[in-house]
C-alpha cells in the first residue's frame, strides 16, 4: 500500500495500532468536514450572486417602470 495516510502512520511507527486507526479516521471526518464546508461556500457564493442579479433585475424593472409613467403623463398632457 503506496499512500501518504500509510507512509505517515508508518513514519510515526503507527502501523496496525489503534493510534494508527484513530488517525486514519480522524483525516476521514477532516477530508469529509472540508469537502462538506466547501460545498457549502460554493453554494453560499452561487446564492449570493443570484440575489445580486436577481437585485439588478428588479432595479432594472423599476426605472423601466418609471420612464414608462413619465412617458405615460407626458402623452396625457399634450393635447
């Protein structure tokens, strides 16, 4: 077995010990703990941007809005 997990626990004379194993399975829940924080960032950041665009959006809507009344009183006191 060829991996940095194996190569580390047996640097520290860690092989088929039960340090070795609370290692192991404390990197697995670190590794599962960052991936899940991750996750969670790149789904924040997705949100985040979409209430920005969504935000100029409805910015967008408003001054259109607006320029259509303008216009609109525009017309009606011409006669």
């Amino acid at each position: 077995m060829d991996n940095p997990l194996h190569r580390l626990c047996l640097n520290w004379g860690l092989h088929k010990s039960s340090a070795a194993q609370t290692l192991r399975e404390k990197l697995i829940i670190q590794g599962v703990l960052q991936q899940t924080q991750d996750r969670f960032q790149h789904m924040s950041d997705q949100i985040i941007r979409r209430i920005d665009d969504m935000t100029k959006r409805i910015d967008d809507l408003e001054k259109n809005i607006s320029d259509v009344m303008a216009q609109n009183q525009i017309e009606q006191q011409q006669p």
